[in-house]
C-alpha cells in the first residue's frame, strides 16, 4: 500500500507540470548538481552592474585563478537575465577542461531559463537527473533479474527481452539505448516520457516476456540517479531481501 501510494504521489507531481518544460540532458553527477543548486541559492539575489558584469567575464576567461573561484563566478554570472553573461558562459563552455565542464553546463542552462522566464513572463520549469534525459524524455536504468536466482538467461530469453523491451518502449514514445546481459541480470538504459506511467508499462512487458516460461522475475530495479554495476545491483538486493 506504501509503495503503490507513493508512485501516486509521484504521479500526481508529474502530472501537475506544465506542458512546456526543461530537461537536462547531460548526465550530471547529481551530487554537484546538489553543489551547484546550494551555491546558487546562496549567490542570490545579486544583480551585478554593467562594470562589475564585464569585470565578472573578463576575470572568468583569466587562466590563472583557482578553480573555486570559476564556479562562484559562472553562478553569479547565470544569475543575470543578461544575453552577454549567457554568451560568455556558453563560450566558456566549449573550452572547459573536465574540471569544470560539468559546472559550466549547469550554468548555461540556468542562465537559459532565466532569460527565457523573463521574455516569456513566466517561470520556466527545469527538470534534472543524473542520467540526464532528451526533448521530453528522462534516461533511467533498469536492472531486470532471471526469476531463479544465480541462473543465466539463455539466448532465446535475451532475444525475446530485448524485443519485447524495445517494443512496449516504442509504444510510448519511448526508446531503449542500450541493453546488456550479466549473471543472471538484463541490464539496460532506456529514454521514456517524464509523464507516461512507467510501473505500467513494466507490468505489461514482464507478463508478456512470462507468457513464455515465467523466467522473468516481477522485481525490477529502475533508477534516474546513475548507471548502477552489477555488484552495486547485488548489494542492493541483498539489502532489501
């Protein structure tokens, strides 16, 4: 009862957004997503002048000042409803090492929004996983297990699971990326609609699959957060056996 309430809350949250919002689409450690949107918080709000603006990008674009300093710089800077500060980030950007290309990318996009909220006259929905998302669409992982622990799935099983998998996606709008089979395990990444009813279609797609042996366990693992290895997957079961 737990459980089948809190996908309705869910549920509901999905179903109360607007039409029109924002995915990101990179995949985002969601960790310094939580950094970025603690720092963010605490940047606001602080409406920089035209002097203190150019002074901002010149001293963003400076090699020699310390990586910390870049990102306090890139979400003051993302915080201006200003088209220079979103072009200066967006260069910055495309020249950004791994250090801090994350950073940056999160800063675009907020800056994205506010420009876009204030041309629009209304707020813009922003909407962030770890595994990113496209157009409408958000990326989840999903660990999906032979209904006989330790057992192999065996070649006619792979075919029907990734068939079968990639036509109930396809129903919906939604496409399967990548598939791979591991000890026993089908583990996968898949795009689906942020507001199609994704246990749904779970349900369907496993029964199908059991019409023809009943080799596929109801238990799934689905996460938007990050790409979860096979010893991660094990672990968790183990924890909630």
């Amino acid at each position: 009862m737990e459980k089948d309430n809190n996908l309705k809350h869910i549920q509901d949250a999905l179903n109360a957004l607007p039409d029109d919002f924002s995915i990101l689409e990179e995949q985002i450690d969601v960790e310094l997503q939580m950094a970025y949107f603690e720092m963010a918080k605490s940047e606001r709000p602080v409406v920089l002048s035209k002097e203190e603006l150019e002074e901002a990008i010149k001293t963003l674009f400076e090699g020699e000042i310390e990586l910390e300093e870049k990102k306090h710089l890139l979400v003051k800077l993302a915080g201006q409803d200003n088209i220079e500060a979103f072009r200066a980030i967006e260069s910055f950007r495309k020249e950004a090492d791994d250090t801090i290309r994350d950073w940056a990318v999160l800063a675009l996009q907020e800056s994205r929004m506010v420009i876009q909220s204030s041309l629009l006259g209304e707020q813009q929905v922003f909407i962030s996983t770890g595994l990113g998302g496209k157009g409408q669409n958000i990326r989840y992982f999903v660990a999906m297990q032979h209904a006989e622990a330790d057992t192999a799935f065996n070649e006619t099983q792979r075919k029907l699971i990734e068939s079968e998998f990639g036509f109930f996606l396809n129903k919906s709008e939604g496409t399967l990326e990548e598939i791979n089979f591991h000890e026993g395990f089908a583990l996968a990444v898949f795009l689906f609609p942020l507001k199609e009813k994704l246990h749904l279609i779970f349900k369907s797609f496993i029964d199908e699959c059991n019409q023809y042996g009943n080799f596929l366990s109801e238990d799934v693992i689905i996460t938007n957060v990050k790409k979860l290895t096979i010893e991660e997957v094990k672990e968790f079961i183990k924890k909630n056996e």
